[in-house]
C-alpha cells in the first residue's frame, strides 16, 4: 500500500471548492428518477444522461474533484467511443466507483439491514483500479425508529465497512466510508445527533482495529439534522452547529475530508447547510459535498430526455455545482440562487 498517494487521491477529493458527484444511483433508483420525468430507464438512456453531466466542461473541470460511478456506468462508452471513466479524467476530476451491492435484512433485528458484497469485493477491485478507478464507496444505513438502531446494527455495518475499507486501501484504492443515519423519521435532531455519534464512534472503533490508514480514506456521512416528519425542524443554524460539533467529537484529525450526503435535503438546503458549517471554522479535516439528488435533480428536469435539451441541463448541473462549490468555502448566498432563477 502506498499511503502517500491515497493521501494525495483523498485530499484531491475534498479540495476546497470542490465536491464529489455521486452518479452511482443503481438500476432500480435511477429508473424511480426516469419516471419522474417521463424518460424510459434504457441502458442507452441512461448512459446518455452520464456523458451530458461528465461533458459539462464548466461544472467538472471546476467544482467536482470526483465521480462515483454505478458498475454499469464504469463500463460504458461515450456515444462517440470514448470511455466514460475517461471522460471524467479529462475533465480533471477523478473517477470513483459503488461496490456495496445493496442491503438484505438483518437476522434477529426486525425492521434493520446490513449492506453486502464483501464477498470477491478484492477481485472485483482489482479490475475497478485497472479501468481507471481510484476510489470507492460502500453505504451502511441505519434507520432510527421506536427501539432501533440496535447496537447489533450498528456493529455488523461498522464491521462491513471496515472491512471495505482494509480491501480498497490493500487495492490502492482510497475507501469513502459511508455510515448513513436516515432522515425518514420523525425523531428530532437530538436524537439523531446522538444516534450518529453511536455510529461514528463504533465506526472508527472499526476501522483501527482492521488497521485502515485514516490518512487515505474519505469519510461520508449525514449531517445531524430533523428527521422529515418531525414537527420541529431544526434551523440552518443549529445543523451546522450541531453536526460541526458532533464530528469534531468523533473523527480524528488524521482524516483528510469529510464529503456529505444529502440524504433526502432539498436543493438548496444541502447547500445552505454545507455553507453554514464553513462559518464555523476553522476545521481539521476538508469539508465538502458528495451529493447526488441534490446535484441532479435540476439537471434531469431540463434534460427530460431529449437531445435539444443538453445544454440547459448541462447550464442546470453547472449552476448546482457552482453553488455547493462555493458553500463548500463558505461563500455561498441564497441571492446567488434568485439571481440565476
């Protein structure tokens, strides 16, 4: 393992200004996407809509450091003959891949999962490097709910991704580590504050003891906020707050960024949230976004499918990017949002 080039990859990714877009969305999401906008989930369809957003010169050249890309997606070719992964590259950005396979119910823990894939995960690896991949990505999710997560949850998912994350780095491959705690609820963000630093701290319990060098990983987690059905939404404000305060508590120095998700915010509160945090600085670690819906959705709504469309949804992605661009330094305004509407 060469633990200054993982340095060097992992700090690459969460440069100031600059954030990772997760175009990972597996078949089944992305077709859910499709149908909002009347397009047909084909596999062309599909590849189509990628190379729009990776030929977007302005958005990736200058405010998306990586892409995490579906396996299906890895694979493909621009409709030209030119390999997606490398279209990426030539924007300056570095390509990425999902390789959790998804989540199956938990033993003896009703209502909880944990992610799988780890099985082959080392020979899948090795042909993701040789395509072009340099970093990965595995999601473990924990729900909070009357009487979970349970400790069993929180510890086989902890396992699962440090697991992931020793394979990836013996790989040469930098592991973004994703511990998401769901917003879907209707618990406050107390409650959820202090179910992920539960998550958090069992996490990195994990991580040390499977020996992963946190100086070449990448951390992505969920910001402390309300979950969707509470009655009492917590303020930009007191996200920030409470989420800077929260990961200054659980995660070391050591490691070089943390890259949000946006687990279900809209548009614009990602965006104001990631902001926030910036006016609580300074930090130890890079912070910045990985962001999928929150970076898409604009762009599949002008697009709708068509290739007169291109461009405005090409000027759609561009304006997103631009905007957590800058709230990933703290110089972000909501007046820059009316301004381009």
């Amino acid at each position: 393992m060469n633990l200054t080039e993982l340095n060097r990859i992992a700090t690459a990714m969460v440069a100031p200004g600059k954030g990772i877009l997760a175009a990972d969305e597996s078949s089944g999401t992305i077709k859910k996407r499709f149908d909002a906008i009347g397009v047909e989930s084909t596999e062309e369809n599909r590849r189509d809509y990628r190379e729009m957003l990776f030929r977007s010169k302005d958005a990736m050249s200058q405010y998306i450091s990586g892409v995490i890309l579906y396996d299906e997606t890895i694979w493909q070719n621009a409709k030209d003959g030119t390999p997606l992964v490398k279209l990426i590259e030539q924007a300056g950005a570095i390509p990425g891949i999902k390789v959790d396979e998804g989540t199956q119910g938990l033993p003896m823990c009703p209502g909880e999962l944990v992610t799988v894939g780890l099985d082959k995960l080392a020979d899948r690896l090795k042909k993701y490097y040789e395509r072009g991949a340099r970093f990965a990505k595995w999601r473990a999710v924990i729900d909070i709910g009357s009487g979970i997560p349970s400790m069993t949850a929180i510890s086989v998912n902890a396992h699962a991704l440090g697991r992931y994350a020793a394979l990836c780095q013996a790989a040469q491959i930098v592991p973004i580590v994703e511990p998401e705690v769901l917003m879907d609820g209707d618990h406050d963000i107390e409650r959820c504050y202090e179910v992920t630093q539960r998550v958090l701290n069992k996490t990195f319990q994990e991580l040390r003891v499977q020996r992963v060098a946190l100086e070449g990983m990448v951390l992505k987690p969920n910001m402390a906020i309300s979950g969707k059905k509470c009655a009492k939404q917590a303020s930009v404000e007191e996200v920030a707050e409470k989420t800077i305060r929260l990961l200054k508590a659980c995660v070391p120095a050591a490691v070089p960024g943390i890259a949000f998700l946006s687990g279900g915010q809209s548009d614009e509160e990602a965006t104001a949230h990631l902001n926030a945090m910036h006016k609580l600085g300074p930090l130890p670690w890079g912070l910045t976004f990985s962001y999928g819906r929150a970076l898409q959705a604009a762009p599949q709504k002008a697009w709708a499918g068509r290739p007169e469309n291109v461009a405005a949804g090409q000027r759609a992605f561009s304006h997103r990017a631009r905007m957590n661009g800058l709230a990933s330094k703290g110089e972000w305004q909501s007046s820059l949002e009316q301004k381009a509407a």
